[in-house]
C-alpha cells in the first residue's frame, strides 16, 4: 500500500503547506500564487474523494445490510440491535441517486419491517416516522400545512 492516503493529502495542505510558505517568503509573487493554485486543486480533488468514499460507503453498506435481511432470518435469531441495518438502508432511500438501488433499499427495510412485525419492542414505528419525516421534508412536493 502507498503512502499517500486522504490523511497525507491533507497534511500536504495544512501543516505542511504553512512550513512551505514560512520557508519560502523570498519566492517570487507567481511562485506562491501556482503553489497556492496547486493546494487549492489538491483540496478539491480531496473534497471529492470524501464524496466519492462516502457514496460508495453507504452503498457497501446498504448492500450488505439488504443481503444480511434476505437471509432466512426469523423472530429470535433477529439480532436485538437493529440499527446497523436499519440505517444503512434509510441513507441509502435518502440520498441515493441511483434508482434501482434506492429501490432495493426500499423493499429490503420492508422486508426487514415484516421480520420485526412481531417484535417487541418493534422499530416499525420510528422507521415509518422517520420515513414521513423525509417524504414530508420537500417542500417542493409536500404542500405547506397552514
């Protein structure tokens, strides 16, 4: 694995960018504007990559949360902490941008719904709450209540 990780970059743009800069007070006017443009385009290609790892994150996890509840799990074998399946599948409705994805998503937290019908306590409720609460967050498509 190489060394140079988003921590690295980082570094390159903060600490290491301000030692430079000390250093080279002598340099000429164009030196530090390109030296400047440079950790300027190196800190956007690193906002970038956050996003990308982000996205894909939530996807991975997403995914395996979807597989884990088509599983044939039944009534005790459910884990008693729901959370790390249930999350993963909610960001994944909410900010997805591919549909079929977001679609899966949808109809896994259903089936993972039907599993916890019976449960007690059941999580249904402040999923369908939080699922409102999302819908609802539009205002673009939800009128405003007067």
């Amino acid at each position: 694995a190489s060394g140079y990780t988003a921590e690295f970059a980082a570094g390159l743009c903060t600490t290491v960018y301000e030692s430079a800069l000390k250093s080279l007070k002598a340099a000429p006017a164009e030196d530090l504007q390109e030296l400047e443009g440079l950790r300027r385009g190196l800190l956007t290609s690193l906002g970038q990559l956050q996003e990308e790892h982000q996205l894909l994150q939530t996807r991975v996890h997403s995914c395996v949360a979807g597989a884990l509840v088509t599983l044939p799990l039944k009534g005790p074998s459910l884990p008693p902490k729901l959370n790390p399946f249930i999350r993963p599948l909610m960001d994944c409705i909410k900010s997805e941008a591919i549909p079929l994805l977001q679609t899966l998503s949808a109809q896994w937290l259903s089936q993972l719904m039907d599993l916890c019908a019976s449960k007690s306590p059941s999580p249904n409720p402040k999923i369908l709450k939080n699922l409102c609460a999302f819908l609802c967050s539009d205002p673009t498509h939800t009128p405003p209540v007067l």
